[in-house]
C-alpha cells in the first residue's frame, strides 16, 4: 500500500513537470534517435546525418513557430520520427533502412505523418497535458541523456 502512494506520487511530479508543452531541440531529437537504433539493432550505434525538421505551428507574437516532428536519418540508411513536444510520445516511427524522401512518400504514411502533426501541433496549441505513460517515457530518457 505505502508503495503504491509513492509510486502515484512520484507519477503526479513527473506529469507536473510535463504538464506544460515542452520543445524538443533538435539535439535531443538526435540523442532520442541514437537510443531507438541501439535498442533495435543488436546494441550497435549508429551516427545521424541532417536533421529534418517537419511541419510547423503558426507563428504569433507572443510565440516563434514550433517543429512539430523531426526526422532523423541515420548515415547508413533509416531513420526515426521524433515527436517535437514533450507533449507527445518521444519515438513516433522508426524505419530500419531507406532514406526519408518527403516528396516520395507512400501514402499511408504521408497520412500518419498528416495525423501526427495535427495532434501535436493541438497539443502545443490547446496545451493538452501528457499522459502519463509519455511522462514516465520523457523522463527516463531525460536521465539518459
């Protein structure tokens, strides 16, 4: 039981803490990616080439435009898709060999990349607090990073 109270109350001050949209630079868009390849592929380390900022909010006075999703291409081919608000899951898609070709995407996939931009881009805007889960997922990584 004691346990268990610390446990909610440690899960309520991490989502406090991401309780507000948060953007992920590009930076750590890049570290983020090099933890997805290790993890699925065998432990290896890859190296990112150029980073792909994708999609951005409207700019206002009173803020600058946010990326909304970034690609991140690996130098020996692949990539991942990385949220760019903390709002959001960190790892949106992961593709294991290829390059990233906006222009030449497939359609089910330029749809997905439609859908996560309009939720994040809704998150950033209505200022849509995490969920839990993506609290605990964001905060571990922050420790690793």
């Amino acid at each position: 039981m004691k346990t268990n109270t610390l446990i909610l109350l440690a899960l309520l001050f991490i989502c406090q803490f991401f309780s507000i949209a948060q953007k992920v630079k590009k930076e750590e868009a890049s570290e983020l990616t090099k933890i997805v390849f290790k993890k699925y592929n065998s432990g290896k380390l890859s190296t990112t080439k150029e980073i792909i900022p994708l999609g951005s909010s409207t700019k206002t006075d009173t803020r600058e435009a946010d990326t909304l999703l970034y690609i991140v291409p690996f130098e020996k081919g692949g990539y991942a898709i990385i949220s760019g608000d903390k709002g959001a899951p960190p790892y949106l898609g992961y593709c294991p060999k290829g390059d990233f070709e906006e222009s030449d995407l497939p359609p089910g996939l330029n749809y997905l990349l439609e859908k996560y931009k309009n939720k994040i881009y809704r998150i950033i805007k209505d200022k849509i607090s995490p969920l839990p889960h993506d609290c605990i997922v964001w905060f571990n990584l922050n420790r690793n990073l």
